[in-house]
C-alpha cells in the first residue's frame, strides 16, 4: 500500500528554527564581543543573561503579533468572500471556473462542480478562501504557541554559548570553549534544520556554522578594535 511522507507540524518546527538559530547566533556573538574586551567572567555571563532574556521576549513577542496578524487576515479577507459571494455570485463562480480550467476540465465539469459549490454557501466561500487566496484558516491558538515555542527556542539556543563561562577562569577561555560547542552546535542544529525541510543537509549544516561563526567573529574584532 502506497503511503505518501510529508512534513507535518510545519508551522512548529519553523518556530523552533527561528528561535533557535538566533538564540546560538546572536548571544555567541555578544559574548564573544565582550570576551575582547573585559577580563571577568561575570560582566560577560550577566550580559548575556541579560540578552537572552530580552531577545526571548522580544522574538516571542514577535512570533505572537505574527500570528495575530495572521489570524486578523484571515478574518478580513473571510468577510470579504462572504460579501462578494452575497452580491456578484456569477463573478465568483466564473473565478472558480477560471480555477479549474488550469487543470484543464471541460466547461460541462466546470459548470457541474461550480453548481455543486454554490449549493453550500460556506463551502463555497471555504473552497474561494483556499484554492483562490491560499488562505488555510489559523489555528485559534497558533499566537500564544508560537510565541512560548519561539521564547523557549531562543532561550535554549542562547544558554549554549553561555554556560562556558560560568566554568573557565578567564572570558578567553571561555570564549574557546564557547566556540568550539556552540560550532558544533551550530552544525548539528544546521544538519537537522535541513533534514526536516528536505534541503541537502551537508550544505545546510555548512551554511548556519558559517553564518554563527561570522556573527561572532565579527562582534570579537569590532569590540577589540573599538575597546582599543
């Protein structure tokens, strides 16, 4: 029996790859920043906790307003259907003729699936909201879980980087331990991320190590050259 594989929980693990991804990019890059320029452990551990805290919020908050947006164009755009449905009927069904003539079906098909449709006004405008806006209706919840998924995403991404720190002597030796976990991290976050959305994995892997890295190099020369 023929069964077909597909993603599924997609707008999750989006979630999760967009709070994890800053979280091991954006405060690696802070640390490493401030491990050029000051000599306690601590100044760089309370800066990052700082930062981690913030940024989860504020990526959080980013993820529910995404949502709400989502949810409030939907809602907008469903009004809509509704009215069109209600005052110019033969524009809509001629939309849905117009849909269906891509696939390459017949007037007479046409004509007996649009009567078919408009015999139920909510799915007709159900049918109108997917196949000619690409709209699939939110998940009442998707707000609040996005935001919780990305704050704890970001959270758990960012305290990687960090925790070196709370166990070397020096910010420098922190920061090469730091290094080391957060690029393997990086690689084996940058693996999966492109397993589950079908990329090539090795490539994928690559380019996220890559990108941490650069961020956080970048942050280690700009703090040195500025700090003198």
């Amino acid at each position: 029996m023929h069964q077909e594989k597909h993603l599924k929980s997609s707008e999750f693990i989006a979630d999760v790859v967009i709070g994890m991804s800053d979280g091991l990019t954006v405060p690696f890059a802070l640390a490493a920043g401030i491990s050029s320029a000051v000599a306690d452990n601590h100044i760089v551990t309370t800066a990052g906790i700082a930062e981690i805290i913030a940024g989860s919020i504020a990526m959080g908050l980013g993820g529910y307003l995404a949502g709400k947006t989502e949810q409030e164009h939907y809602a907008s755009e469903l009004t809509r259907e509704y009215d069109e449905v209600e005052k110019v009927p033969e524009i809509e069904k001629q939309e849905i003729k117009d849909i269906f003539n891509e696939y390459g079906l017949s007037p007479q098909a046409q004509k007996v699936i649009v009567d078919e449709l408009a015999v139920d006004k909510n799915k007709w405008v159900g049918f109108m909201m997917k196949y000619e806006l690409g709209l699939e209706k939110p998940d009442a919840n998707r707000a609040r879980i996005s935001a919780l998924t990305i704050g704890v995403s970001y959270i758990v991404g960012g305290v990687i980087p960090l925790l070196p720190y709370f166990f070397t002597a020096t910010p420098i030796e922190g920061l090469k331990l730091s290094a080391g976990i957060t690029i393997v991290c990086l690689f084996v976050f940058g693996f999966f991320k492109s397993k589950v959305t079908g990329q090539p994995v090795l490539k994928g892997a690559i380019k996220v190590t890559v990108i941490g890295a650069l961020a956080a190099a970048a942050a280690f020369f700009a703090a040195k050259l500025i700090g003198g």
